[in-house]
C-alpha cells in the first residue's frame, strides 16, 4: 500500500518528443549534400514527386514523410547498415528497413521519368556529342555490364549468382549518354549472366533488331558483334583498324566513367545486403536518383575524376553479324 502512494504522489515527467518534422533546417547545404547526396530544394522537389508518405498509425509518433526520404537517401548514398541509418534520427532498425524499402520502390517508380534511350532530336544530339569525343559516328549509347555484390541467396538457384570473382553479385546492364546520364537498364540477372546474353534477351536489343533506333552502340570485346552493336578488333592488323580501336576505346569509357559516378554517389552499390528481388529495387532507385541529380545539375565535386576500374572481360564467342557493318565504318571514317 505505502509502494502504491508513493506512486501515486510521484511527480510525473512529461514526455518530451523531438519534434522530427524537418532535420533540414540544422544543417548546412553542403553538409545536407554531404549527408543525402542532393541540396535541400533538390530534396523537397524529390519528395513533392512521391505519393503521400503521411502514415496513419495509432503510435504517438509517426514518422513524417521528409524523414522517411532522408533516411532512405542517406541509406542509398551511404550503404550503411540499417541499425546505423535509424540511429541518426533516433528511430529503430525495423521502422528504418521499412521506411527505405518503401520510400526506395516509390523512387524506383519513378524510372519512366528519367531513364529513356534517345529518339528523334535528343539521339541526333547525343549522336553529335558522341561524335565530338573520337570522332565515331552514329552513336547512341555505350553499353556495358558491372557487378552489384549481394548477400548469398538461399534456394536452388543459389550459384547462378556466383560469378567470375567468385562472390555473388547481380549483373546490372546500363547503357549511357555522353553526359553520364544512364538511359537503359536491366538489373535482374544473376551475377554468373554472361554480359552478351543479357542484352540480347533485353528490351533494347529487341528495339534495335526491329530498327526503332537508326543508330549505334559501343560495347566491348564481351559482346558479339551487330549492325548495331560495335565492337574492337581484338587484333588489329593496319592503322585503319588501329584508328578505330582507339576511337572506340576513347568514346567507350564514358561507361566506365558512369559506373564510377554513380557507385561513388549512391555506395550501397558496392554491397547490398539482401536478398535479390530487393537489391534489384535499390539499384533502380539509385540509378533513377543518378539521373535526377544530373537534371538537376547536382553531381559530386569529384565526379571528374571518379573512374570505375576496368574489370576483365570474359570474350564473346565469334558469330556477331556486324562485321560488315564494322568493315564500312573502319573504310569510311578511320582510313
């Protein structure tokens, strides 16, 4: 009984909630770029964008929408563990998990908006600018493959996704513009995916074999030759053939260039610990962001000399049908 007054005629603390509305306006724009990898209008045009991510909950507290972005950016941005991410804004790992999946697939949903091949005027210019590097004609993208390391999958399709460096990854294709900007993707093939399979069971290919794009991409010696794929001679035997590998190989870089960039500014890219179906979502995210930032005009200070290294590139079998087409152009613009 005397427990129970004692209670009672304790003095009650009131519960003091931080008011999370907007951690914005306590920092720097440098040190909010630093943090979410965009300046605080990019990120509140971002979120206008989004679908409501008001949550109705009987919780005394629910998470506002500006934080439920910033938290899955500074996950994208940063790769840190989810524990990490909610720490930063005092709230627990599940409610950040759940936040940066959903916040992340509502970006993903966003793609038709910023990642789109060329046609009409737009390929004539990137043609034009692609032309300005080297000198090669007709180009419209440079495609290539890069590895995005995940955590071992469990099922039977488990080493699918071991690929040549042995640790499991999914082959991400890209294809890019002269301005970095990435204008096709496909992020849905296990790591062991042979880069010439994935493009030609893609949806780009298919647009290029029915002749919706009346032009060219670069691709290296992992890709067959096509009347619209361009490839090296992996032995050139005159100066002609010589001019064009180095035409090709200078123009060509601005994907290595790319997957540099876009690694460097969103790091959960270089290792996403879950499960396949998921990373596949972050990564999209990530690049649609990419784009964003490019609109935008918000790219890393040190995205000039951001350079992803070059990985080994497992040859395609002969077979292509451009050799042809690869004959003209050595004759037309490098003799």
């Amino acid at each position: 009984m005397a427990a129970h007054q004692r209670i009672a005629n304790r003095e009650r603390v009131p519960r003091n909630f931080r008011d999370r509305s907007n951690p914005l306006e306590d920092l720097s724009a440098s040190d909010i770029f630093a943090r979410y990898r965009f300046h605080p209008d990019t990120i509140m045009d971002l979120l206008r964008q989004l679908p409501d991510l008001s949550t109705h909950t009987k919780r005394n507290l629910p998470i506002p929408p500006l934080l439920q972005l910033l938290v899955t950016l500074r996950f994208l941005g940063t790769g840190a563990t989810h524990i990490l991410v909610g720490d930063d804004v005092k709230i627990s790992r599940s409610t950040a998990g759940r936040c940066i999946r959903q916040v992340s697939a509502l970006i993903a949903n966003l793609a038709p908006n910023y990642i789109s091949f060329p046609r009409g005027d737009q390929a004539r210019q990137v043609m034009l600018e692609f032309a300005h590097i080297a000198g090669f004609p007709k180009v419209l993208g440079c495609v290539d493959g890069t590895h995005v390391r995940i955590t071992k999958p469990s099922g039977p399709q488990e080493a699918d996704f071991v690929n040549r460096k042995q640790y499991h990854s999914l082959n991400v294709q890209m294809v890019c513009d002269p301005a970095f900007k990435i204008t096709s993707i496909c992020c849905n093939w296990p790591g062991a995916t042979h880069d010439n399979r994935i493009f030609k069971m893609s949806s780009l290919c298919h647009q290029f074999e029915r002749g919706d794009h009346d032009g060219l991409l670069l691709g290296d010696s992992g890709y067959q030759c096509r009347p619209f794929v361009m490839t090296p001679f992996i032995n050139p035997v005159n100066q002609n053939e010589k001019r064009y590998n180095n035409a090709l190989c200078r123009t060509r870089v601005l994907i290595e260039q790319t997957f540099g960039f876009l690694k460097k500014r969103f790091q959960c890219l270089n290792f996403l610990r879950t499960k396949p179906e998921v990373a596949v979502v972050y990564i999209k995210a990530a690049v649609t962001l990419h784009n964003y930032g490019i609109v935008r005009g918000e790219v890393l200070e040190t995205q000039q000399n951001v350079v992803q290294e070059a990985a080994n590139v497992e040859p395609c079998p002969a077979g292509g049908d451009g050799y042809a087409m690869r004959a003209h152009i050595v004759q037309t613009f490098f003799s």
